[in-house]
C-alpha cells in the first residue's frame, strides 16, 4: 500500500515573505520564535525582511551556525529550558532548514512540544529527507513553506547552477525509483522538464523569472521525494563526507548518469523520461551525461580529492535502491573516478 499525504501549506509569490510570515505567526498564535540562519545570512538583507514580517508582539531569539558546523551539536545545543520557543523560522539555505528541523525535533523528543516550522528556502532550495531514521518524510516537513523568488535575486550564477543540477538530480532519481507514488512521479516528470527549459538561461543576470523557475523547481524536487533519496544522491552523500571540502552536487553530477548504467528501471518510465529529455537513439544515461556535461565541475572523482578506498561504503551505502546491487555501483563508480581519456 502506498500512502500519499502532501501537508505543507505553501506560499508560492514575488515579494511575498513579510505578508505570509506575519499572517502565518498570526493565525498560528506564534509569539517566542526562533530564527534560524547561517551567520552571514543573519546580518544580511533578507533577515531583515524576516524580522520586519514577525508580528509587532513577538520576542524573537536567534541562532547562528557556520557552513562547517555539526547541526546535529547545535540543535542539541538549542535547547534552553528556561525559553519558550512556540515556532521556528529557517531561512536563507537549505542547511539553515535542515538545523531547524533537527532543532524541532529535538524540542519535542526532550521537552515534549513540537513548534511551527516556517521554512523560507534560499536558491539552493530543501534539505534532503532525513536518513538516520528519526523522521519520515512526512514528519520532517515544515509546518509551512514561504517561497519568495526575490530571496535568490542576489544568488550569484555557481549557485543558481548547482540548485538546478540538484533539483535535476533529485527529479530523475524520484521519477525512476520503484517506489509507487503517481502523484510524485507526475511532480518529478514537471521538474525535469522545468530543470531543461531553465538550465540554459542561468547566467551572470539576476533574473527574477529565472529564479522563480529554479525555486518552482526546487519545491517539484522536496515534494517529489516523498519516495525517498535515491542511489546517487546517497552516494554523492557518503563521497562527501570522505573529503573536508566534498561538494555533493558537483559529485552527482558525475553519478547520476553512471549509476544510471549500471541500473534496472521500469521501460515504460524509460521511454518517457526518453522523451521528456529529448534523448532520441541515446540511452537514458547517455542523455543524462550529455545535459551535464560542460559545466564548470570537476571530471572525475578523484579531481574532488575523493580517495578510491570511499567508494567501497559508497557503493554498500547505494546498494539495493532502484535495483543496484553492490557490484555494479562500484562498477559504476570506478568508471568515473579517473577522468576519461580522449
């Protein structure tokens, strides 16, 4: 039996961040929240908006981390007995959102409430599910979600271009998992196709309609995974954490079309991806690669300074998703670990 529940509430608008964020809190009945950013975001112009869409009664407190830290320390580091925390907003980052749904949960597993999570994404869009465990799907999504494309207007090009290579990522291997969802194949398939229209026009130009489209995106991806994280996205994971600088984006984008390969899929979901994608007589995994390719990433893995013993628990850590064994994930991750030669 597959149960398909979507309970977030989102805010999808130009310029519509205080408006929702103040009706939100209001009707809520919010009073103490606490605001989640990176340390650089909170003294930015955005956590400026936030704070001026909090209603004039809140006392608002707030919690700062840097890019390197261990958000599982800082949201066990959050809990404050003494303070009343009655709702949580993360914003600017993905990983600001990640904190503040570990903060959540913290606050519920040792004070026993559970506060509003308002997430307000930055251009690099949701985290992935949880996958330790302690949350399903459904239980680690915000209580609502502001989507504003004015927040990313300041994204610099790198960063637009690595949100839509995730969001890519993140809606073929959605699509093709076994896992029987219609409604989050349908988003999926949406979210390919949004990704290609967009990926040729991200340039040096903050351009709003751009970045409306990568964050209509991005939600297409975060509602699409409600069937899970897929193989090379847990690969990328588990590669990442093997360097100090791993970037998990730049890493998929090599893995996607090798684990791809060396997959088992549906044919009938094969056919239309084919089609969505525009492959003709390529294979899916030879379109996939010639969408990414060309862009400015590293060509190998080892150029990440990934060494080759990570791909052993890498390919342990993928096997048996989407019908990959063991085997064949190192199979595929050897081919892409040393550049290719001409």
């Amino acid at each position: 039996m597959t149960l398909i529940t979507y309970p977030t509430r989102v805010h999808f608008a130009d310029l519509i961040l205080e408006e929702a964020l103040h009706s939100e809190l209001e009707s809520g009945g919010c009073r103490h929240p606490l605001l989640i950013a990176e340390r650089d975001i909170m003294v930015s112009e955005l956590a400026d908006r936030v704070r001026s869409g909090l209603p004039r009664r809140n006392e608002p407190r707030e919690l700062t981390f840097q890019s390197d830290s261990d958000l599982r320390k800082v949201a066990a580091g959050s809990i404050d007995k003494a303070a009343i925390i009655d709702s949580i907003i993360a914003f600017g980052s993905a990983a600001a959102i990640e904190l503040g749904r570990k903060c959540r949960h913290a606050q519920a597993s040792q004070l026993g409430v559970r506060p509003l999570l308002f997430a307000i994404p930055g251009v690099d869009g949701m985290p992935n599910p949880c996958t330790r465990n302690v949350e399903s799907w459904r239980a680690g999504l915000p209580s609502v979600l502001i989507c504003d494309p004015t927040v990313a207007l300041a994204a610099e090009p790198r960063a637009r271009l690595w949100a839509s290579v995730q969001s890519l990522v993140r809606c073929v291997e959605s699509y093709l998992s076994q896992a029987y969802n219609p409604l989050a194949d349908g988003i999926a398939l949406e979210g390919v196709s949004r990704c290609l229209i967009n990926l040729p026009k991200i340039n040096a130009d903050a351009n709003l309609g751009v970045n409306r489209e990568l964050m209509a995106v991005g939600l297409n991806a975060a509602l699409a995974q409600e069937k899970g994280i897929g193989p090379a996205l847990t690969i990328s994971a588990s590669l990442a954490d093997a360097t100090e600088t791993g970037d998990e984006i730049a890493i998929a984008r090599l893995v996607l079309p090798a684990i791809t390969q060396n997959s088992t899929f549906d044919a009938d979901k094969v056919a239309v991806l084919h089609k969505v994608l525009g492959a003709g007589e390529e294979s899916l995994d030879q379109s996939i690669r010639r969408i990414l390719a060309g862009m400015p990433m590293p060509a190998s893995l080892s150029d990440m300074g990934i060494p080759r013993q990570a791909l052993d628990a890498a390919a342990k850590a993928a096997s048996g998703k989407t019908g990959l064994t063991y085997a064949s994930a190192l199979s595929a991750l050897e081919s892409i670990y040393e550049e290719a030669q001409p």
